[in-house]
C-alpha cells in the first residue's frame, strides 16, 4: 500500500509522531485529521466511495455542462451520498485535505494523494476482516 512509507516497524507514524497499528486509523486519524471515534469504518467506506465517484469523472468533460448531467444523477442514484450542501462538504474537506483539486467547480478531479488514497481504502475494505455489504469491520 503506498502509506507503507508511513509504516516503521508494525506501526504507522502520522507527521506528530503519533503511532497506528492499523492503516484504517492511520488514514482516518493520521492522514484525515478526524478523530476516530463514532463509525471510522463506516466513514473510511464513505470517503472511498467518495472518490471512486470523482475518480469516475475523469471520463467527462468539466466544460460540457451536459456530461457533469450525466454524472451528477448517476451520484445521486448512489444513495450512499448526503446530497446538496453534504456533498459540497465533502468535497470541500477532501480539497482541503489535498485529495483532491478543485479546478474551476468542485468536486473536481483527484490528486496523486487521493489517487493513492483510493487505491489504499480500496485495497483495505476488500480484505477479509470487512463486511462487503456494509464495509463494517467483523474481525
């Protein structure tokens, strides 16, 4: 995984010094920011969805207004998205967070970071100690 370069010895070592046995909450904690508490699983779920969906919309053209049409309904039909002002969010704390770059409208398009961020979540939630249903972890 690319945040192996984090990784000394079995512990992950965010840029505080603070240590993780688990690449889960070195990505929620260490890398995100975010506390850790309540759902991290669920929100580690959220966010690789999040940016599989604006991986997904390389294949459009940010200038075409009808292509964003195309691609806007198909996040909704997710379900798995806070819609309005809850999308913006999202988008607005992944730009910050430098996972992705805002371009001329968010939610724009990946960086490297979110690129390997995706690759990393994807790789974590397909492991055997996760629910594929519900990205919950069971072990």
């Amino acid at each position: 995984m690319h945040i192996d370069k984090y990784k000394r010895g079995d512990v992950y070592i965010d840029a505080r010094g603070q240590e993780y046995d688990k690449p889960e909450a070195f990505i929620v904690e260490g890398l995100l920011g975010f506390c850790g508490c309540g759902m991290p699983d669920q929100c580690l779920r959220y966010i690789n969805k999040c940016l599989s969906h604006i991986n997904e919309l390389r294949a459009y053209d940010h200038t075409d207004r009808t292509k964003w049409s195309v691609w806007y309904p198909a996040w909704v039909k997710r379900g798995d998205a806070f819609m309005g002002a809850g999308s913006c969010f999202t988008w607005y704390v992944l730009d910050e967070r430098g996972l992705l770059e805002h371009g001329g409208n968010v939610p724009g398009w990946l960086t490297p970071l979110g690129e390997e961020l995706l690759e990393d979540t994807t790789e974590i939630l397909a492991g055997p100690e996760y629910d594929d249903q519900t990205g919950t972890q069971v072990a």
